[in-house]
C-alpha cells in the first residue's frame, strides 16, 4: 500500500508490451513511494524493469507499452489518467528525467545554447536575455565554469562528463521539484562517476529535490540514497530505509545482490562511520 504522505507515488502498477504476435507483461503490480526531499535508490539487474517504471513515470512508454492496472500520483492527481497535453505540463517543469546515454539524450545537430532554450520556450516565456541568463546560470550550477564556451558547443565538442552536466542542466532548466536520475553515470570513467554522483547529491539538497536513482549499483545506493527500493523480474521484491535493507536483508534476491557487490564491507563502512 502507497504511504499518503509520499510525494509521488507508483501503486501497483502493471504494464504490458504488445509486440506482433504476443503480449509480454513487464511490470506486475509495481509499488514505489518518493518522498518530498529524499533519494530513494531503485536498484536491479538489467531488465529487472527499473527503467521501464520510469518510463512509465514519465509517460513515456515505448511503442506497443500500456498500464494495464494501477495508478501513479502525483500529489492527488494520477498521471495514468491525463492527457498528453496535461502530462507535457508535468514533464520538465515538475517531473524531469535524466536519461542513461548523454550521446543519444543531446541532438547532434544543435549547440548546447539552442538545445537548452528549446526546453526553455516549452514552458516559459522568457525575454532572449532572460534565457541566456538561464541557461549560462544552470551550466555554472552543474559544474560548467566556462558556461559561454559550452553553450555554443555541439554534443561531439563535449567529454562524456561534460555532456552528462549538460543533460543534468537540461533536466533542472525549468525547476522541476522531481528528478528521475536513469543510470546517470553510465560509460563514464570511475572518477567522473563520482563526480557526476557528488554533484546530483549536492543539487538534491541545494534545490530541495526528490529523487529517484536507477542503478545496478547497491554501493550508490549505500552511499548516497536514504531509502531503496529492489526489482527483480518486473516485481519490487524488497523495499525500506537504506540501512535497513543493506545491512538486514530479508529477500533472497537482496541477499544475492549484496553478496555479489561485496557491500558488507560498505556495510561495516558505514556503521563504522557512525559509530
């Protein structure tokens, strides 16, 4: 059962995939809550459905991708229910997502400035100064201290780590309170990983964000989420505060996923830091 005071709040949710000759289902009864201010960890192999509930989150099912059961509130309102028009004036400025690849999130074709007012003019309507001054502000808050020289560069000018603080920037321009961050460090190396992590840490707290960190990884999880929730084939199979279930699994699944990312060392890490 959904916790009432969550701020979104995924129930039982089902999703279908229709292909040519069958239906698969992917999702069966998903449940994750998000609370106001917290980072909740949704942590699972490949193809455990965590991006798959993102997506559903987003309203960004693939083709032949339906819900067949369930709801997702935001608030009082179930985003299940709406139109495209009214979940196109939730995405970005409320719910905002940054995706796995930066390579395939950016448009090869248009410098980081026009991709960014683009985003902009969906759901402001701001002077040409006012959007520069936007969009030089969030390249300067994601770590991009030469934000002039940035905004006029195309995706391929860009290192990965560079091209993954614009799609975060990208994600933030229009303020949204809920961030669904998908695999955000994916391709790059150990030390922009790290860096890349420290810096969606320090935004969540500087703007009071709610977010939702995909990963594989249960050591990110134990680093920098408050609570998580584990998938495994579709299912959430095991939920609670951080601590909770990274040092007193209870499913078996958990169990596997601890032992093979060697996280009783991060365990004893951690209870050692606090003692």
């Amino acid at each position: 059962m959904s916790d009432p005071r969550a701020l979104l709040s995924v129930s039982d949710l089902s999703v279908n995939i229709a292909g040519r000759k069958s239906i698969t289902e992917i999702l069966h009864g998903v449940s994750v809550d998000l609370m106001s201010g917290e980072m909740r960890g949704l942590v699972g192999e490949t193809g455990s459905g965590k991006t798959m509930t993102a997506r559903a989150v987003m309203g960004l099912l693939p083709a032949g991708g339906i819900a067949t059961a369930g709801s997702i509130r935001l608030g009082d309102r179930d985003l299940l229910g709406l139109s495209e028009a009214a979940l196109h004036d939730i995405r970005g400025p409320i719910i905002s997502m940054v995706f796995q690849n930066p390579r395939t999130a950016l448009y090869p074709m248009l410098n980081v400035e026009a991709q960014l007012r683009n985003i902009i003019k969906a759901h402001r309507s701001l002077s040409k100064t006012e959007m520069r001054e936007r969009i030089h502000q969030r390249l300067e808050r994601v770590g991009l201290s030469d934000a002039e020289r940035v905004a006029r560069s195309y995706p391929h000018e860009l290192s990965g780590g560079m091209a993954q603080r614009v799609v975060i920037a990208a994600a933030l321009i229009n303020d949204p309170t809920v961030l669904i961050a998908d695999e955000p460090t994916t391709g790059l190396d150990a030390t922009i990983q790290r860096q890349i992590l420290d810096l969606l840490a320090d935004l969540q707290k500087e703007l009071d964000l709610s977010v939702l960190m995909i990963t594989h990884d249960l050591g990110i999880v134990a680093q920098y989420c408050d609570s998580v929730s584990v998938m495994n084939q579709g299912l959430v199979v095991e939920e609670g505060l951080k601590e909770q279930v990274l040092l007193e699994p209870v499913d078996p699944y958990t169990k596997q996923l601890i032992a093979a990312s060697q996280l009783s060392e991060v365990g004893a890490a951690k209870q050692g830091s606090s003692a």
